[in-house]
C-alpha cells in the first residue's frame, strides 16, 4: 500500500497532511505525478482521519487526479466530497476484478459518507440436509458451505424456515442432534424429542436407515417443490385417526396440513422458465432509494425483499443500480443465474460485474434488461414495489434522520461545536475491584459503529477504584492511537467528542490524559446523573448545560449511556464466568488443559456444564469415555448414604 496526503491552503499549491497527528509539507502537482497508472482502489479522507469515500480504477493515475481538475464539471456531490478531502490512500492491484472485490469489502467495513450506501445488512438463511450422515439432520443454516450436505434456499424470512423446519419435524420425526450415530443402540437413553413424539430416535436403533432414509427422501421433495407427497400423507393420517375417533390427533394433523397448504400457496409462480433470477428495480426520492428484490428459485417467487440506499442524489440511475448490486452480491452466498434489472448498466460496469458474479457462481451469470413480456411486466411490478415503500416510509426515514444525525448536530449547538461526527463513551465495571474491565462504545453520526468497539482487561489497578483504572483505559487507548508503527485501525480516529458516565470527576480524569498525551483536538463532556442515575445535562467547560429531555438529543445520550453500561458489564461477566468455571475445571482429577479449554468453548456456564450428560460431554472430539466419566462424576458424585 502507498498513500498520499493533502489539504488545501488558499495562498499556494503546497498542502498540509494530517497524518500521524504531526503536519507534513507536500506538493500537490509532485504527489499527483506519483501515482501509478495501474488498477487499484483508492480511499479518501477527511480531517478527522474518517475515510469519507471509496472508489476503484483501472488506472488510479488517471481517475485520482480527475477529482481535482477544474476543467471537469462535478456534480454538488462530488464538489462537496472534494472540499472535504484532507488526504488519500491508495491500493495498488492486479487487475480490475481484483479492485471491484477490495472497493466491495472496504466500502462495507467503513461505510463512507459519500458513498452511495446500502443500509441493510441482511442475511438469509438456508435449510440443510446433511446427506452424507448415516442418518440425515434437517436444519436451519446461516450460510451455504462447500460440504457434501443439501440446501435450500435462501429465503427471506428465518420465522418461515423456523416454521418450515417444526413442520417437517412433527410429520417426519427424524433427528437433530449432533451425535455420531452407527444404527445400534449408541447412546443409553433418548432425547426429550422421542418422549414427545418428534424424534424415531435411531439412536436407540429404533428405526432402519432404509425407512429413515425414505422420510428425508420426501423432506427432499417437499423442500424442491413438491407439496403434494406430504399433503397426501398428512391428509390419509388425519382420516385414520377420525375413523380411530381420535380426534385430537386428527386435529393435529388438520393443523399440520394447513400449514403445509399455507406454505405452498406463497410459492407463487412467476414464469415458466424454471430458472432461478434476481429481479431488480428501484425508486428514488431526494437522497434516498428503495431497491426492490425478487427471488425467483425453480420458476416460483421464494419471497422478496426491500433495501435502502443513501447518497443517491445527483447519481446517475445506472450508478446507482451497480453500486447495489456490489454491495449486496458481495455479503449474500448465493448467486443467481439471472439478473433482470429495470435499469441498464453501463457497459463497462456490465462487463465487470457479470466477471464477477459468474467466478463467485462457478457458472455463467446472465444481466438482462427486458423491453417487453413477462419479463418486462415482473419488472415493472418490482418498480411499483418499490415505489410503494418509498412513499410509505418517507416519514419512517425523516425520523430515522431525526434521532441520528439530527441529535448528534442538536448535541454539536448545546457545546458550541461547530459539527461532531464521532463520539465515543467509556465505562468501568468490576466486583469491589475483582475483574476489573473498562468498555470502549463508539458512535458515527448517531449509529453505534459495534466495529470499532473496544474492551480492556484493567492491568494496573487492583482496588476498586474508577478513577485510576478510566485513567489506564483512556491512557492505553489513545497512546495506541498516536503509535506510527502500527497499521491504520479504529483507535487511529480519534472521536470528535468524549462523552464520560459521569460529572467532574470523570471530565478531569480525561482532561489530564488528553493533555500528558498533547492531544488538543478531542471535547469532552459528562453525562450529569440525577437521584435516579439518570442524565439530567451535560458537563461542559466546567459548567452544566441542561437537555431538553423532551428532545432527540437527550434520547440519544440516554442509548449512549445504555449501551455504554451493557457493553462494560457484558465484558466483565464473561471474564468472571471464565475465571469461575476455569478455577473449578483445575480441579478435576486428569483433565488437562486442551480439555478444560473444550469444556470451556462448549459451555458457556458452570451450570450448563454441570447439567450436561456423559454422553454429551463424551461427544466432544477431545473426549473418550474414561474423560467424559471423570468430568460427569466430579460434578455428579455418588452419594454416600
């Protein structure tokens, strides 16, 4: 990586780089000249060290320094972008692919301003057979992986696949736990799920893999598309319990068969290819979008979905639709093998992308725009979607705005600062002084940015005492954030404004650190607590401010202050969970360390561990059976009487 820094001065060309919080002289026509005409992606940033946009070139020579010719007319976007721009980066690559995947991957680890955003990060989940097994599992799945085991999806709705998955398991009662099963009696006794009629327990040897294996053969079928084996058999169970009068099993079975009717009446057909595609169009309203989605799987509309875009204002139509398509093809797994879109990319883009998403596939991946027919028509019905969401939502991201950049600029009027962008707040948590642990809550323009969040182990400081151990925390955190030595991370963007838990104290005690480090450029203000331990203003230049606690801003203080406890106490639970369970596991008679570290990563309590089985502690890959009894008889010992 090179980077290359700057910030305008009226009187001449030279430029001032902020970097490393000490100021370099540079020229800007020399550093122009440095740049390589290779492909790459470049990040620019602002005075604040924050990268405020993303962007990928064939050749960074000439994209970089089309920014700042004046003969070439910019957008109000772009101008403004520029006026912002203290310094960039820049990353050298191999080809063009290689700067599509890294502008993808750095957009949505930084989320800069002035790019064109996705708001959702949305996953979708899968259901998975394991086929491979002996005795096959249906279960619901985060993520597609490159094993031996069957998925579907993915679908939209993870409450549908819950549903899906409860269904098949009250009609077919095959089994989801975790165990290496032989078709012989393998473990001592059954599940809870066999006792309530929802598991054959082929554990217990109770069933055959034959017969087994024909009831995942029509879970297969069921989850391709092909209801009507489980309706049928649904259907032919609740008669024979009515003949039997046994009518409330025949209920159960007239529910189970509502459900599967409800499931196959949203597989709504939308053509007669049978192919799997994306359908793709958007709306847009001043500087926002709607992007609507349909999925399409074996010629049957699986769901669809909507997603947010910001900064589309002044963004021509087929930029917007690549910047969603990147963004979004590079979190989801699956890969269609059609795109139909309502706007025609570019054909540069369209060259590029569909590179892209064909190697993510393994196969070749199709973009159509259609003019006419079906295809035109499930277009055009995507546009109206999307449409309807953005009239509808208007208000719903008005108030969005209001409760994030709208308090953090209410916030910026009540200290006298002229703008803040990021705040950060710190908290101490500890048992009189046993586990001492500080959090680190990070906030950019009103949103918790959870990346940049930090926690610290106090080192040096053994009593309970707040104030010497916030001092080591905020020490420690911004002595990192000075260090040249180190690549670029969060503790190199230093806040706009501190925000402590607390009054004066707390406000001198970063004060003094802020000052022994030379820092200058850092507010920092108090969160003021009533009776109640609640924020009742600001302490600010050695004075309190009152809040309107009617107001947005003080709302948003009040999450800050939430979150900033839950994250500190979270922290010291784990640690006093850890060294509880950890000190008791020293003492079982030999279980060594790889062990103790097993136990510990299975179960995240002493009173999960001492509620588990033998058998399920023996399933454990580094456990035998002589291993499992130790543990099982230490927490379990035989009575005496």
């Amino acid at each position: 990586m090179h980077f290359a820094c700057w910030s305008f001065l009226a009187a001449d060309k030279r430029k001032v780089c902020p970097v490393g919080r000490e100021r370099f002289m540079f020229d800007l026509e020399e550093e122009l000249k440095k740049l390589p005409a290779k492909p790459g992606v470049y990040l620019m940033h602002d005075s604040h060290d924050a990268i405020i946009y993303v962007g990928k070139a064939v050749s960074l020579k000439n994209r970089v320094r089309q920014y700042f010719q004046s003969s070439r007319s910019k957008s109000p976007k772009i101008q403004q972008m520029v006026a912002n721009i203290a310094y960039f980066e820049y990353i050298v690559v191999d080809s063009e692919m290689e700067a599509l995947v890294l502008e993808c991957n750095l957009i949505k680890e930084h989320r800069p301003k002035y790019n064109t955003m996705l708001k959702d990060d949305k996953s979708y989940p899968y259901i998975k057979v394991t086929v491979d097994e002996i005795f096959p599992r249906v279960l619901y799945a985060h993520k597609q992986k490159k094993d031996k085991a069957k998925y579907f999806g993915p679908y939209t709705s993870g409450y549908a696949v819950k549903e899906t998955l409860e269904l098949l398991r009250k009609t077919y009662q095959y089994r989801n736990c975790s165990r290496q099963l032989t078709g012989q009696k393998d473990v001592d006794r059954p599940c809870l799920y066999h006792h309530i009629g929802q598991c054959k327990a082929p554990c217990q040897g109770n069933v055959s893999t034959e017969e087994y294996k024909k009831s995942i053969d029509e879970i297969l079928e069921f989850l391709g598309g092909n209801y009507g084996i489980l309706t049928k058999k649904l259907t032919a169970a609740m008669m024979e319990a009515s003949e039997n009068l046994e009518f409330e099993r025949a209920a159960e079975y007239r529910d189970l068969l509502n459900s599967v009717k409800k499931l196959s009446q949203q597989q709504k057909a939308s053509d007669t290819a049978g192919s799997d595609r994306d359908v793709i169009a958007f709306a847009t309203a001043e500087d926002e979008a709607v992007v609507q989605v349909f999925f399409i799987r074996d010629g049957k509309m699986l769901g669809r979905e909507h997603f947010y875009l910001t900064g589309v204002k002044n963004e021509a139509r087929a930029d917007i639709m690549a910047n969603f398509i990147k963004q979004y093809y590079a979190g989801t797994p699956y890969i269609p093998r059609e795109l139909l879109l309502g706007v025609a990319l570019s054909k540069e883009d369209e060259d590029l992308i569909s590179r892209w998403l064909s190697e993510k596939r393994g196969a070749k991946v199709k973009i159509l725009v259609p003019q006419r027919g079906d295809k035109e028509r499930i277009i055009a019905l995507a546009e109206k979607n999307a449409s309807m969401v953005l009239q509808q939502d208007v208000e719903k991201i008005k108030r969005e705005e209001a409760r994030t950049t709208g308090a953090v600029a209410q916030i910026a009027k009540w200290l006298s600062m002229p703008s803040i962008y990021r705040i950060e707040s710190y908290d101490i948590s500890n048992t009189s002084g046993f586990e001492s642990v500080g959090s680190m809550v990070v906030y950019e323009n009103g949103r918790p940015k959870k990346n940049d969040y930090r926690k610290f182990k106090i080192r040096s400081v053994t009593e309970p005492d707040d104030y010497a151990s916030m001092r080591e925390v905020l020490t420690r955190r911004f002595l990192h954030g000075m260090r040249k030595d180190e690549g670029i991370d969060s503790f190199h963007r230093f806040p706009d404004l501190i925000m402590m838990d607390g009054g004066r104290g707390q406000v001198n005690i970063c004060l003094e650190v802020l000052s022994e480090l030379g820092i200058t450029s850092v507010k920092v203000c108090g969160m003021v607590k009533n009776d109640h331990h609640r924020t009742r203003g600001l302490y600010y230049n050695n004075e309190e401010i009152p809040i309107d606690k009617d107001s947005e801003a003080f709302k948003l203080i009040t999450r800050i202050q939430d979150e900033t406890h839950r994250f500190a106490i979270e922290y010291h639970r784990a640690r006093r969970t850890a060294a509880q369970v950890h000190s008791i596991l020293d003492d079982i008679p030999g279980i060594g360390t790889v062990r103790r570290r097993a136990l510990m990563k299975r179960y995240s309590s002493l009173d999960e561990l001492k509620g588990a089985t033998q058998e399920e502690i023996e399933t454990l890959p580094e456990f035998n059976r002589r291993a499992a009894e130790q543990v099982y008889k230490f927490f379990h010992p035989p009575s005496t009487t």
